[in-house]
C-alpha cells in the first residue's frame, strides 16, 4: 500500500467492505434481489454474510496500511510537506481545490527479482480487488491494447472515496481529512449544490421508479440532507487501535467515518474540476454466486457544472469492489523495455464495448423532472469536451511501446514504420459508427513534486524489510 495507517497504527477490528442500507424514509420495504438499493463504499456493516476467505484477504490488507511509500523514513516529513501545502490551498479556496493536475504512478516493479517483485505487490498491491475485477472481466481486459492498472491498497475507514483519490493523485491517504472536508463544504454552501440535488434526484426517481417506490418533498429533502451529512469529516465511530498508547497522537486512528455514494464520486469531481472513472462489477453476487443486486458505482463521473476549459483533462482512476474504492494507478516503464501495450490510456467502455455510463448526465433544470436521457451523439461530445479521446482500432497486432505515448501525456504520433508493423491506428474520436475502442489518455508525465524521490526512498526501505524477513525465513529454516 502507499501511506500509513496513521501513527502505524491498525484498528482492531477493520471496517467490513460490503454494506446495503436502506433508505431511512423507504421503511421495510426492500426490494426484490436486482432492484435498486443503497450500496456505500467501506463500512462496518453487512447486509449479506462475507465470504471468510475474502474477509481474510481484506483484514490482512487492512493491516499492511502500517506499512508503504510513506511510512519511509525519508518520506515522513515530505509527505508532511505535501500535505501542508494542499491544506493550505484548500483554506484558500472554498468549494474546490485548485491544485496541478497530478497522477501517481507505481515504479516497474517487473524489474526486480521474482521474490522481491512478490514482496512489492504484497505491500503495494489490494490483490483481493484486482482478482475480483479481473475475474468479472471489469478490469485489464483491455491489456493487448492499454497498459494494466493496479489497485493500491487504500485504507477502509468510511474514508476510502477520498483516501483513494488523494493516493491516485498523490500517493498518499487523505490523513487530513482535506478532501473530505472540502467534499462536505462543497455539498453544504458551494452555488452549484441545487444542481447536483436536480441531478442526483432524477437519477434516484429513476430507480425509485424500478422499485415502485414514490417520495413526497420532504422525504426528498430529507434523503438529501443524509448524503449532504454522510460527508462530514466528523467521525461516526470511534475504536481503539492495537498499538495505541495513552499520550499517543493517534489523529485520526481508530475514527470509522460515513460511507459515501456515487453523487459523493460526482462532488468530488466537481472539486477537483477533474473526471474520475470508476472500473467496478455491475452486480453483486452471493456466496453462491447468483446476482445480489446492482452495484450502481462504475462509470464515468465529468464535472458537468464547470466549464470543460477550467478542467483537468487527465480522468482519476478509482476501482470499487467489496463496498471499498481504491486508488488505480499505472506502473512506470522503461522507455526501452519491450510491451505490447498502449501508454497510459484507459477504455472509456466495457469488454463488450458498450460505454460506460455517464453518471448524472443529465440536469432536468428547475421545475422540471423530464426523463430525457442523452443520445449517443450527445455522449461522445461530453467526453470530448472533458476528456482527451482517442479510438484504437482493434484489429491491429499490437499497440505502440510506452516511449511512443509520453508526449505531453497524449499517446503520441506513431511513425510510419511503426504504424505498418503494428496496424494501429489512432485518431481523435469524432464518429461512433466505426467499430473502436474508445480511450482517455493518461496525463502521465504531471507527477507531485515529491513523487520520484518518495519512490526512490521507499524502495531503499522495502529492501531493508525485506531483507530482513528472507534473514528471519532462512533462520527458521535453518532451525527446523
């Protein structure tokens, strides 16, 4: 994982991943499986029992959090540094963080030994997320044309929205609660939050709809006023952490906050003046593996309310499995290391080609709840207008080597030679009628000031952890 759990602390009983909770105002009257139901990301409740295998797997990454890029030495007072200085342009600014666009980006671990290599992903990696999108096909599909993407191991404390968005900008938690509280802020007092309410109430009268459901005014405003209140940064639950002492500065240790929901993923968006694509399954599944429920989460989230020219144009990557979100990043390449793979791109649809949806798309305006849904054309044009868009052509062999997509973050020309050798071709997107897979390219040469010396200082100390673990192995080998 990147950061630390605060002070190297670890709760005592991590929060549980998989939560369904009723609407206040819906009563006892729960759907069918498959009908629309609130699902929040990282909490301490669970609707269904968990798979106990999974439970282990996510407990023991829960644990790891004491452990990272930021928990280096060298890397404590930089990340203290880093993290001042986006407070203090948070305390400048009231509804949103006007920061450098900044992508975090793993180093190539494939370039060190096997062993050393396994350690790394164990540290780094949330593997239970990345098997489970991988297997339901959500996540790396895309391989013979875009490089991978890996799920960092992101805390689950109710924060896991922010803290996953502050590690796949920065590579380190949201342990200030900046975002969180910026988040809050916006919803609370920012002009644009009626229509964010327009938006996120026609898309929940649309499921309302599926479930026969019918909300009077007040129920309407009372529902808004929980999501309004979910992002507070006041902690919901307070717990002992296992290294806890008294007198220790355990900030925010043990503090369990709300979980947040897809209009929270659009807020963000807005703060950010950022798109944010979320890669989750679309239905949750029983112990048996018969579908649950719909899992609402995935898909395209653009800053609708802000003009496109005052946006950044690189997406943030988010994965969201279990009732968790994580941050998901791409790994550095060599410029001369041999791949088969596009640089630093992500589909815009799924394996099938569908697109992702655009969440909240439309705005119904004041007065007026229409049930129009955009066209196809009206859809390209929003993702062009927020997104650099490219279309890859299939049929091509293989894509270009990272070195021939690192121009100003954008895939790059591909020569010609290279373009007879591959059979790629990329254009900008402006037809939906050619049989494409659309992509948003990754801004990936915008890296935080502290990025590469943070890498550089916590691979020196994962060394010395790791070193020390094999010397530790080889001993109890030696003694039995």
């Amino acid at each position: 994982m990147i950061d630390d759990e605060a002070n190297g602390n670890v709760l005592i009983n991590p929060p549980e991943n998989d939560r369904f909770t009723p609407s206040p105002t819906k009563g006892n009257q729960l759907p069918a499986p498959l009908t629309p139901t609130r699902i929040s990301g990282s909490s301490t409740e669970s609707f269904t029992t968990p798979d106990p295998k999974k439970r282990n797997t996510q407990d023991l990454e829960s644990k790891k959090l004491n452990r990272g890029i930021s928990r280096a030495t060298d890397n404590v007072n930089l990340v203290s540094q880093a993290r001042s200085v986006i407070l203090a342009e948070a305390c400048d600014q009231e509804y949103f963080l006007e920061t450098p666009v900044h992508t975090f980006a793993l180093p190539d671990i494939n370039a060190y030994p096997e062993n050393f290599r396994a350690f790394l992903v164990k540290d780094l990696i949330a593997v239970s997320t990345q098997q489970s999108l991988e297997q339901a096909n959500r996540l790396n599909w895309w391989t013979a044309y875009c490089h991978r993407l890996w799920p960092l191991s992101t805390s689950g404390d109710g924060n896991c929205l922010l803290h996953a968005a502050s590690l796949g900008m920065w590579g380190f938690h949201d342990r200030l609660l900046t975002l969180r509280k910026t988040l809050h802020g916006y919803l609370t007092d920012s002009p644009r939050r009626e229509s964010l309410w327009r938006r996120w109430k026609r898309y929940q009268d649309l499921l309302n709809a599926q479930a026969g459901l019918v909300y009077s005014e007040v129920e309407w405003r009372q529902e808004w006023n929980a999501i309004v209140n979910m992002a507070s940064s006041e902690p919901r639950l307070r717990r002992l952490s296992v290294q806890s002492e008294p007198g220790s500065d355990g900030t925010t240790a043990g503090n369990i906050y709300e979980s947040l929901e897809e209009v929270h993923v659009l807020a963000l968006a807005h703060v950010l003046k950022r798109p944010i694509i979320v890669i989750a399954d679309t239905v949750l599944k029983d112990m048996n593996g018969d579908d649950l429920a719909p899992i609402p989460f995935g898909g395209i989230y653009l800053p609708l309310e802000c003009s496109p020219s005052e946006c950044h144009r690189s997406p943030l990557l988010l994965a969201y499995d279990g009732g968790h979100f994580s941050a998901l990043v791409a790994m550095d390449f060599p410029s001369s290391g041999p791949n088969g793979a596009l640089a630093y791109a992500v589909p815009l649809t799924d394996s099938s080609g569908e697109l992702l949806p655009i969440q909240f798309s439309v705005d119904p305006g004041n007065g007026n709840e229409s049930d129009s849904s955009l066209t196809m054309t009206q859809n390209y044009d929003l993702l062009e207008s927020y997104l650099d868009v490219v279309k890859i052509d299939p049929n091509g062999t293989r894509a270009p080597t990272p070195d021939e997509g690192k121009n100003n973050g954008l895939l790059g020309s591909i020569g010609k030679s290279v373009g007879q050798k591959l059979r790629l071709k990329l254009t900008r997107s402006n037809s939906q009628r050619q049989k494409v897979i659309l992509c948003a390219t990754l801004h990936m040469d915008k890296r935080h000031e502290y990025h590469d010396a943070m890498i550089n200082n916590y691979l020196e100390t994962a060394r010395q952890r790791f070193q020390l673990q094999d010397e530790k192995s080889q001993n109890n080998i030696s003694v039995v």
